[in-house]
C-alpha cells in the first residue's frame, strides 16, 4: 500500500510537470502499476 501512494503522489507531481499529456500519462502509468500489482 506504501508504494501504491508513492506511486499515485510521484503521478500527480509529474501531472502538473506535463499538463499538455496528463491524461496519456496517467493511462500508461497505470497500464504499469497494474502490470507490476
């Protein structure tokens, strides 16, 4: 659980870095978190 928040707050950090492709980031990221879960 530990690392699914670092996971989720590591995104919306990254999310305000790059709002042009959020949406498309956000899908691929977690495309790979439920691939490693």
């Amino acid at each position: 659980m530990r690392k699914l928040f670092i996971i989720t707050l590591f995104l919306s950090v990254q999310s305000v870095w790059a709002e042009d492709d959020v949406n498309d980031e956000l899908d691929a990221a977690w495309d790979k978190i439920k691939m490693t879960v």
